[in-house]
C-alpha cells in the first residue's frame, strides 16, 4: 500500500468518537466519496469487536491490526482485492473553528480558537531579532546614518515632519522582541554625530522608532530574504499578513468594550 494512502491526520479537536451521535450522518457522507474504503474500515472496527466480545482476542486495536488474526482482512488489501482511497486534506482550508452551545441551548455559537499565524511570525520575526541584536547585522548601516554617511528617507521624513507621531508600525507584533530590539538601536543612538543630532531635535524616543527601528528592520529583511533594499522595504510597508480570525477576534473584543459601556 503506498504511503499516501496508509491515513490521513486530522487536528485532534476534530476527532469524535465511532460511536457518536453524528456517526451515521457522518459515515453516510464519507460513502458518498469513499465508499468502498469507509465499508473496509468499518469491517475492520466490527471484527476487532467481535473478536473482544468472544474472548478470542485482548489488546488495543493497534495491536490487533498487527496481529496475525486480522490478516484475513489486511489480505484483501494486500492483494489489492480492494483499492482503498483515503481523502487528502488540505490543513490550511480547515476552518480553525469550533461550534460551541450557548448556554441557553438554542443558538450554537462559535469558538474562535488561538490563531497559529501569528506565532509563526514571531518565529520567523525572532530571525529578524537575532540578526539586529546577536549578529548586530544591521549596526554598519545605521551607523552610517546616524553619523551623516548614508542618506535616509526615513530620516528625511522625520526631518521634515512638524507632528509628533502617535502611532508607529513596529512591524514586529511581540512586545519582548520589540523592547530587545528598542534597547539595541538606544545604544546605536548614542553614536549619532553632532550635526544629525540637532537635525533631528535630540528626540531620542521618536527617532529611534521612526528611524532607526524601520532602518534596522529593512536592512535585516534585505539580508535574510536576500531582497535588495527597495523590495525589502516593500516587504516592510506591507506589515505582517493579518488573518481573518485575528480580525474575527479583533473586531469580537471591539464589540465587547462598546457593550460594557
């Protein structure tokens, strides 16, 4: 039997037990498709059962596949007397969502489960982080901005701005990762020459986040994507790929706050 088709693997909060009340709704849509394939496994379950019930037969149904008294039936698939065809699935068209009861039992509501995308940014953003702080990959260019040898369009931009700014994109989504990467350029800043520091009004806070932190972050994405800076700083504009359940989720505690008001 070809390894593609020895099962598939479902998220474990979608599993159900054989005997629950939505097994014939369930088993009957399964036939629609693999009728032949649902019928064997069920054959199987039956005879394992049977053979528990009689006594002739201890163990889990692990074991029992294993053993040589199911192997009449392992046969006809050896023999390919069946062509068993078990679904592939798609893990990123699986709706990350469960139907729960309200507590009133009338309308059943969704759970909106933790979103795994965001946590696979921050792997990914940590990169980003190591490269900063560790490996100081990106301290030669923003030295050299800070020190007048290299021109900035983020530097110029906060030259030229007369508003203070409220809210900044960080690009990297958690906190720790930030504050780490904050203290690093704060060290950098210390190095910025005489002429830059009064171009820049001797904001510290302000130009480490509207210019260091995006400088630092281009310079590392041009670096570990191999882009050159242009398309890193696309990359960079962008922002992170929001999900639609963080939105979901979003937009759920939005709703929340109003109400409690």
């Amino acid at each position: 039997m070809h390894c593609e088709m020895s099962g598939i693997r479902v998220p474990l909060r979608r599993l159900k037990h054989l005997d629950c009340k939505e097994k014939e709704k369930l088993i009957k849509r399964a036939r629609k498709l693999y009728e032949q394939s649902v019928n064997w496994c069920l054959s199987l379950i039956a005879h394992y059962r049977e053979r528990l019930r009689r006594g002739s037969f201890a163990g889990s149904f692990l074991d029992y596949y294993a053993a040589d008294i199911s192997y009449p039936i392992r046969k006809a698939i050896q023999d390919r007397d069946l062509e068993i065809d078990f679904p592939k699935v798609n893990y990123a068209d699986l709706e990350d969502s469960e139907e729960e009861t309200s507590l009133d039992g009338k309308k059943p509501c969704k759970k909106i489960l933790p979103d795994r995308m965001k946590a696979a940014r921050d792997r990914a953003n940590q990169k980003l982080v190591d490269f900063i702080v560790k490996t100081k990959g990106a301290d030669h260019h923003l030295l050299d901005i800070v020190q007048g040898r290299k021109q900035s369009r983020w530097l110029v931009s906060f030259r030229n701005s007369s508003r203070y700014v409220i809210c900044v994109e960080t690009y990297l989504e958690d906190e720790d990762q930030l504050d780490v990467v904050v203290r690093h350029l704060q060290e950098i800043y210390k190095q910025i020459d005489k002429k830059t520091l009064n171009l820049v009004r001797d904001d510290k806070v302000s130009f480490v986040l509207e210019v260091l932190l995006p400088e630092a972050i281009i310079c590392s994405i041009a670096a570990l994507d191999g882009l050159d800076y242009k398309e890193a700083e696309k990359k960079y504009l962008q922002g992170p790929p929001v999900h639609y359940r963080e939105k979901e989720l979003f937009d759920k505690n939005i709703l929340k706050k109003i109400r409690k008001r």
